[in-house]
C-alpha cells in the first residue's frame, strides 16, 4: 500500500506538470498543504522532502518552498534517451524514421566521430512524439561499427537507445551538448507541424561509450513549447561551461 506523504509527492509533481504551481512560483504552506490534504504537518513535510530531493522544488530554512523545475525539465546531470525522459513524466514516446542513408563520412563526421573522412556511415533522420504529437527531430549520425545494428532497427521503434542495450549490450556512457535556437525551416516545418522560422531549441550532442569511443553525433530540434533543460549548480560543482555561438 503506498504510503500517504508518497501519494501527496505524486499528487504535488502532477500539479507542478500541469503548472499550477509554476516554475518560480512559492508552494503554499506546511499548514496551507496539511489542511488541504488532511493530513499531519510532518506528513507534508515527507512528501515535500522528496520533491527536494528531485530537484523539482527549492528549500530554504524559514521561506516558503520555491518550484525550480518540472518533469519536463532534463537536468545536465542527466544522460537519458529520450524514451526514458518520456516515461519518467508519465508519457508515451514515439518515433518514426523519416529518412535513413549511409554516406561517406564528411570532415565534421570525421571529426566528431573520430574516424577516417570517407568511411560509410549512417544518418538517421527520425521525428519523436509524446503521446503521439511530433516534438523532436533528430538528424543522426551512426559511426560505421555501429551502423549495421541501427540499420535493422524497426522504423517506429520508440527506443533506439534501449534496443542497442538489449541487441548489443551497448551504453550511452558520456554527452557533451551544445544547446543554441535555431529558425525552423521548410521540411522542420512539415514534420513538426510549426510555423516556418518560428525558434526552434537545437541541441548537438555528441555521445560515447565508457570506452570514449564516440557511437553518434546528432543535431536534435524540438518544438520550444515541447522541452526545458535546466542546470543546478553549486560553488563545488558546476558542470555548465559558457561558449560562444557557432
């Protein structure tokens, strides 16, 4: 039987998700919750721990509790496909390849995937869902000892991160991402269903192995009112580095 501080967390999360506590805005009281919910002050206290403890909210002795983020947020400290990210807000993803061709390796192929210009490899263009409504696009780029595993990959599978785990014991280990906006143009457009040169959030990533032996590089669009990441940092540890646009 779930305990009653897990139900109001959830309770609480879903009410975070739909924004009616929205992200900057303070959550009402100790007092305020424990009346709402009927419960004891030390119940809600459980229950607001936990969101603490997931980053959702901010705590500060004698304040109200702050909303920091939503489940629709990916923090940095993340590295998740976006299958898993779907399903931890509680939505079903969805993908569909659009377009799937080997090409001889160009120079920036060559460069972020650490091979020979020339060599055969796979670009995946792929457009994913939540819950059936088209969010992301995906432009990838398969090095050449992975590609044949992809390649028999079923068109509308919603996991390619997860199948290349169970099919070949392969871990996404490492990421580094380079996040900018970009204008949507004519073919994003259509696939996403947005109007053209509306502001797209582009993220370019590039992911290894525990090996560091780069498997993908990938320019991903996704529609601005689709997805937030969002960084927490501390004087101890700051993961975020800040570059120039490209």
């Amino acid at each position: 039987m779930t305990a009653r501080h897990e139900e109001i967390a959830d309770e609480l999360r879903r009410a975070i998700d739909r924004e009616v506590y929205a992200v900057g805005s303070r959550l009402p009281s100790e007092s305020e919750l424990a009346a709402h919910y009927g419960v004891s002050r030390g119940t809600v206290r459980q229950a607001v721990a936990a969101l603490t403890a997931e980053g959702l909210i901010g705590s500060r002795q004698g304040a109200r509790r702050v909303v920091l983020a939503s489940r629709r947020s990916q923090t940095f400290e993340e590295l998740r496909s976006f299958a898993q990210w779907a399903r931890a807000m509680g939505h079903e993803a969805t993908g569909h390849v659009v377009t799937q061709e080997y090409r001889p390796a160009g120079h920036e192929d060559a460069v972020r995937l650490q091979l020979t210009v020339g060599t055969p490899v796979l670009h995946v263009l792929r457009v994913r869902g939540l819950d059936g409504e088209p969010v992301l696009l995906e432009r990838t780029v398969y090095a050449d000892w992975i590609s044949p595993a992809v390649e028999a990959i079923e068109p509308d599978c919603p996991s390619v991160t997860q199948r290349l785990y169970d099919d070949t014991g392969l871990v996404f280990a490492y990421g580094e991402h380079v996040i900018d906006a970009v204008a949507c143009g004519a073919l994003d457009s259509e696939l996403l269903g947005v109007r053209r040169t509306s502001p797209l959030l582009r993220v370019r990533r590039v992911t290894t192995t525990r090996e560091g032996r780069p498997v993908e590089w990938s320019d991903d669009r996704y529609r601005p009112d689709a997805v937030s990441f969002s960084v927490h940092n501390s004087i101890g540890n700051n993961p975020l580095a800040r570059k120039a646009a490209e």
